[in-house]
C-alpha cells in the first residue's frame, strides 16, 4: 500500500478519534496520547500486524501447497521502466524489521503469535493523561 493512503486513512481516523474525545485541534493533543488514552493502535501499525499475522499461515503450510508455490513464483519477462512497486515479501520483511518480530521464525505458531502479540498498543501509562 502506497504510503501516501497510509497517511489518507491515519489522518481520517485521528479526525475520528478527536471527534469521539471531543479533542479540537486548538487543544494541542497529541495523537500519540489520544489513541493511548482510547487504547487504540494506529491503523498502520494494524495493517502491519495483520499482515505479518497472514504471512505466519503462509509461512507455516506444505511447501506442495498454493499459497507456497504462488509466493516462490519466479516470474519472467521484463519490468517496466522506473523504480519498481514494493513486493508483497520486501512489505513483510520492512514489517518484521520494524516490529522486531525478525528474530522469531514463523514455523514457531506459538512464539509467532506472542511476539506478534506484544506489538499491542500498550495501556495508558501513569501521568500521560493529558486529557
């Protein structure tokens, strides 16, 4: 997903956040702290676990299965001129890098699913309330 919808939809759901807060934009709140204070996750940081969550399926079925051949095609041909779209792998690897999941393997199902669930957004922090 291009970077620039990632930004359409991140700006879309503050605007929804301040308006379930009743929070202005005169108020000066950070975003950080409104979406922490709702115990919500960002919708990138969404999107992001939920793709790692998919690939750890992928990751862990028969290497005779569709999803594995689909995902270790070698396509042939020529690209086109220009710098090339970002793959759906280099997406998962950017995704594990950033997370720090990298250092657990997907064929692991259950230290997957714990490290993908410590990318939680956690609770509000003490003196953080701000609101």
């Amino acid at each position: 997903m291009k970077s620039s919808s990632v930004q359409r939809m991140e700006k879309a759901e503050m605007r929804m956040v301040r308006w379930m807060r009743r929070v202005s934009l005169h108020e000066r709140k950070k975003n950080k702290v409104l979406l922490q204070s709702m115990r919500l996750m960002g919708v990138a940081q969404v999107m992001r676990m939920n793709r790692l969550r998919w690939f750890g399926h992928v990751a862990r079925r028969e290497a005779t299965h569709w999803l594995q051949r689909a995902l270790n095609f070698p396509v042939t041909g020529r690209r086109p001129r220009g710098r090339p779209r970002k793959t759906w792998r280099e997406a998962i690897e950017e995704d594990a890098k950033t997370s720090g999941v990298s250092r657990v393997g997907p064929t692991d199902r259950k230290a997957w699913k714990a490290a993908i669930k410590e990318m939680k957004c956690p609770t509000p922090q003490s003196g953080t309330n701000g609101l």
